[in-house]
C-alpha cells in the first residue's frame, strides 16, 4: 500500500464524515466540504494510475461543480 492511497483513504472517510456532520448546515459549506472527499478519491486513484485519475478527476469534478452550484441556486431563489 503506496502513502499516497492510505492518505486518500483518510481524506475520503474525513471528508465524508465533515459532509455528513458539518456545523452551518447550509449549501455552500457541504460544497466547500466536499472537496476533501474528493481529493481523496484522486489520490487513490493516482496510486493505481496517474491518466485515468486526472482525467476522471476533471469530469467528475467539473460535471459535480455544475450540479450543486444549480442546486444552490434554485434553494436560494425559494427562500
């Protein structure tokens, strides 16, 4: 087991449990939140290949960003 997938494996389980329990229960801190878990997840997949991981990284993230950031926006334009 490489550093790099056992300190992933802690930012996933961290950032879960940050999303999970976070303090301001708004949408912007479970946005903010979410990005730990999602480091994590590239540094476990970088310790199987570096390729695959950035370029599932990007979409991931890219396509996730879009999704909350309109659910954000609707939640705010209710209130």
């Amino acid at each position: 087991m490489t550093p790099e997938f056992i300190i992933g494996l802690g930012l996933i389980l961290l950032g879960t449990v940050s999303v999970a329990w976070s303090s301001p229960k708004d949408y912007l801190t479970r946005l903010i939140n979410l990005e730990i878990p999602a480091l994590g997840l590239l540094l476990v997949m970088l310790s199987f290949d570096e390729m695959l991981a950035l370029m599932t990284f990007v979409a991931v993230a890219t396509v996730s960003t879009f999704i909350y950031v309109r659910v954000i926006g609707k939640k705010g334009a209710v209130n």
